[in-house]
C-alpha cells in the first residue's frame, strides 16, 4: 500500500469561513493507484492538481484532467481514477461559497468537469509555486491568499437565504417547496433564481441529493433493522422508490452498496 498523507484544516480567513468548509490536501510519497466513486453532492469542491492526471468516467464520457478544476453539480456519479505521484489540494466550498469567486451562475457548469482558468483567468499561475512548499500550513495559507485575491465579497448571498440554505439541509427530507415559500412569503421563482446562480441546481434536486446524503450516512452507521424502515424515514413513497432513486445515484442498489462499497469520499476517510 503506498504511503498517502490525508491533511484537512478549516480556513483561517473570517471572510473565507463564510464561503468555504474546509481544505484538504492528499498526497503520496510513492507512486499511487486510485479509483473511486464520486456521487453527487449539493456543494462544488474545487481541485488543484498538483501532479500526475486525473481522469472522470460516467456512463457516457471519459475525461482527463492534469491542470486545477471543478465537477458543477451532478446528477448522478463518475468513477474517478489516478495513477501516479499523487498531490492535490482540495477546496470544498459550502452550497453558496463557489459564486462569488467565479461570478457567473454555477448552474452553467452542471455536469460538467471545468478547468478553472476558462473561469478565472490564468489562476492555475498562481498555485504552481504551490508544488515547490512541503509545509501543508504554507501551502493552504497561500491558496487563502489567492482565493482572497480572487472573490468579490459584494457577491455573498444574503443572509436570509443562507438560513433557508440550512433549512433545506437539516430538514431536507421533509420540506415541502411551495408550503416553504408560503410559510416564509418567498416568491418561488424568486427562490429558483437563486439556488441557479449560487448552488447551480433547481431546489427540488436540492432536496433530493440532501435526502440522498442521508440515506447513505444512515447506511454508514448501520443503525436500522431493514431497508425500508430507512425508505420511509427519508420519506420516499415505498421501498421500490427508495431503490430506484438510491440507484439512479449510485448505479447500485443500497444492498449492494453495503456490500461492494466504492465511494472516493470512504477511500478517503480511511487514510
């Protein structure tokens, strides 16, 4: 097993602690043999490549990545591999940190893999003396530099919307759209406007990915006696719905994902 560092701090920057959740820095001293599943997500995790390519696969296209990029939202999984001297800076951003440093709608980039300089102009520039410094702390206070070169704070969503962000997370799989726009007088177009330009998905497949999230955590933990007890405690109409939508996620049943699990984020837990 070759020997893979697994760094992961919070930023230090106030202003970058409202946009971004964490870094995360995965490196190996050895040659690497990498493959995981990469499963849709409700934020953007932008990827500084350091070293050897990167290569996406979905069931349609297979793509290869040696510069720094970002996946938009997905609606269902990529196998993700690297073979080689791995080194990579990971910036996970939390659902509505990413638009005010590309300042553009992220829904323009759903399902699709983007090269972050047809965004920001010549960024990957600015991160390859990144490669020269060993000292995770020095490269991620460099990386906070750059990234506060880069963002306009006049673009940070209002307040408001960062508490319906949190709604919409915590108790996702109990939300219904139009009674929430009503409880809260906000006009649904209005709310579809802005899940478009700062998340980069409408806010139904919000919620969905959110339920999906759960399901796999409560997966995760094991605690539960079948698996349609977790179908109707994420509220799906039957455990075929449940399977079906798990499914169309994972391109696996939950059993099977119990069984042959093959998720990147798992691979990386464990290092």
């Amino acid at each position: 097993m070759p020997n893979i560092e697994l760094f992961k701090v919070s930023p230090v920057n106030s202003d970058l602690k409202k946009l971004i959740k964490f870094f995360w820095i995965f490196r190996s001293c050895d040659e690497a043999d990498i493959q995981g599943k990469l499963i849709p997500m409700n934020n953007i995790d932008l990827i500084l490549n350091l070293a050897s390519p990167i290569k996406y696969i979905n069931s349609s296209l297979e793509e290869t990545f040696e510069k720094s990029h970002f996946c938009g939202i997905q609606n269902n999984y990529r196998i993700v591999k690297q073979n080689g001297i791995v080194d990579i800076i990971g910036i996970s951003f939390f659902s509505t940190g990413f638009y005010p440093f590309i300042k553009v709608p992220v829904s323009n980039f759903k399902n699709k893999i983007v090269l972050i300089d047809d965004v920001i102009q010549d960024f990957d520039k600015q991160v390859e003396s990144l490669k020269k410094i060993e000292s995770n702390e020095n490269r991620i206070s460099i990386v906070e530099e750059i990234l506060l070169n880069n963002v306009d704070l006049n673009l940070l969503p209002p307040e408001s919307f960062n508490s319906l962000i949190s709604d919409f997370l915590f108790e996702g799989e109990s939300i219904n759209i139009e009674n929430y726009c009503k409880k809260h007088s906000i006009n649904k177009k209005a709310l579809e406007r802005f899940f478009n330009k700062y998340v980069g998905t409408t806010p139904k497949a919000f919620l969905n990915t959110v339920k999906f999230q759960k399901t796999i955590k409560r997966l995760r933990i094991g605690e539960f006696d079948s698996m349609s007890d977790v179908g109707y405690e994420f509220n799906y109409y039957d455990q075929t719905h449940f399977i079906n939508s798990f499914k169309s996620f994972v391109g696996k049943t939950p059993l099977k994902h119990l069984k042959q699990n093959d998720l990147i984020i798992d691979f990386l837990a464990k290092k």
